[in-house]
C-alpha cells in the first residue's frame, strides 16, 4: 500500500519558497523552468524526494506545488493504474506578486521502479 503525502520546501532561481506536497513511492522531483529577459530559459530542480520507494505507488497519485508569494496553488492528480506515465508537465504564468504576468513551467517526473518488472 501506497503511503501518505509528504511535504517539502524548495527555492527557485530567484529564491522564491514552494511548498511541494507529494507522494513519496511515485514522486522523484519536480523542476521550475522560467523564461529570461534574454529570451532564454532557465530550469532549476525545485525539490526531490529524499525517501527511497518502500511500496508500489497506487492507481491515483497527487502533486501539489504552492507558493504563497507568487499567488501559485495547484495540484495534479493522474489516474496512472498500470504505472506507465513517467513525466506531467505544467505551464502557468505567476499570477500575482514580484513575478507577476512571467511564464512558469513545472516539470513534476515519477521515481522510476522499485524493482524490475514493477509498474
């Protein structure tokens, strides 16, 4: 059986907090991608799950990525009973705060299997 959420903190490149909320036996990490004035990107790893696999994930797994300071609150919830998605991928812009109106990416990627054969 699959185990409860946990939580933790991370800072993107300009030292922004996020609170991640993830499942442990599913989550691997999830990385912030957000576009330059230059016209290039910039991707930094926001978080990553410090905890090992200890069971198969269930069918329904849940991410939420929150950040207080930018007005960012959302979760995404994957109906993934036969453990074949790898990677979501979430594109916002911040809503309000010192970044407000900037093009934000969030690149959530699933821990790969435990053992071989396992979904």
């Amino acid at each position: 059986m699959a185990r409860h959420n946990r939580e933790g903190r991370g800072e993107d490149q300009l030292g922004r907090t996020y609170v991640v909320s993830y499942q442990p036996d599913w989550f691997y990490q999830v990385k912030v991608t957000r576009d330059l004035e230059s016209g290039r990107q910039s991707t930094k790893t926001l978080f990553r799950n410090p905890d090992s696999p200890e069971a198969d994930p269930g069918p329904r797994v849940r991410t939420r990525v929150e950040s207080e300071a930018l007005g960012i609150n959302f979760e995404i919830t994957i109906e993934d009973p036969r453990g074949i998605v790898r990677r979501v991928t979430v594109e916002t812009v911040a809503p309000e705060g010192p970044d407000e109106n900037q093009n934000l990416g969030f690149t959530v990627t699933r821990v790969r299997s435990r053992r071989p054969g396992s979904k």
